[in-house]
C-alpha cells in the first residue's frame, strides 16, 4: 500500500469508485461496503416512491389501479445492489428487479429520472382516458368542481 493510498479516508477513494454519490453521505452503508457487510435501505411509504396509475387489462379487472414505484438499496458482502419495488393501493409491495451498481451504474444513477418520465407518460394517458370516459376512477380531482371544469376544458391541439 502506497502513502498516499493510506491517506485516503475510510471509504473515500474506494467508495467513489464502486459506488453510488449518495453513498458518501451514509457511513453504515460505507462501512458495510468497505468490510464486506450487509446494509439494506427499502422504501418504506409511498411518500417517497413515485405515482404510477395503468390500466389493468385482465379480464375480470379492466379498470384503472394506483401503484407507485421506487428504489432501494442492499449491500450484500460489500457488494451493491439497487432494488426496485412497487406498491399497489391493496398495500401489497413488491420487489420486481435488481441491479448491482456496478454491472450497470448508469441504469442505477437515472433510475429515478427514467421513474420520472414514465408517471408523466401514466398520468397523461390515464387524464386522456377521464376525458374520454368523463369517469375519474381513481379520484384524481378533490372536488367535482374542478373535475367539470377539466372535463369542460377545449381538447388542445
Ligand atoms: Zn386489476
């Protein structure tokens, strides 16, 4: 080990290399990385996931659900791994896919921005869907006022 090498802070240069920006922040995560650990970070709430509705098309179904999606993440013998997850409005949670960070860091860093553009797409379609069916199943609007007057409102373009 060079000088300079033992000079560099626990976790820091090593950390960096392998791993995600927040993690710098989170010594439990670090320690747990730099010693061959485990850690584990799941959402918890809805409060920090992001809304997600889609049309389920089963055939006993076929009506609008509630989900929201977000990241969690694991250390597993110091290795790093993003967790995705979904909750739908029953409560159920589920894990649906897992990444290691360093198989694919760029996946992992805009996971977040790709969540981001796919509620905007889910949102859009289900608003299209209200203005067609002039039904709003999932209660999107708090009063009957504003719901008219969405409904009201002239198609643009
Ligand atoms: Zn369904």
């Amino acid at each position: 080990m060079t000088e300079e090498e033992k000079t560099v802070s626990p976790g820091g240069e090593r950390v960096q290399k392998r791993c995600p920006d927040w993690m710098e922040d989170v010594p439990e995560a670090v320690e747990a990385m730099n010693n061959e650990g485990d850690w584990e970070f799941t959402p918890c709430s809805i409060e920090e996931m992001m809304w997600m509705p889609y049309y389920c098309d089963e055939k006993s179904c076929q009506c609008w659900h509630e989900s929201w999606a977000g990241y969690g993440w694991e250390i597993e013998k110091g290795k790093v791994l993003m967790t995705e997850w979904t909750c739908d409005s029953d409560g159920d949670w589920d894990c649906g896919y897992a990444t290691y960070y360093t198989e694919d860091p760029d996946y992992c860093e805009k996971g977040w921005d790709r969540l981001s553009e796919d509620s905007i797409k889910a949102e859009e379609s289900y608003l299209a869907d209200v203005k067609e069916t002039k039904e709003d199943p999932l209660g999107y609007w708090l009063s009957e006022e504003r719901f008219q007057r969405f409904l009201s409102e002239d198609e643009e373009d």
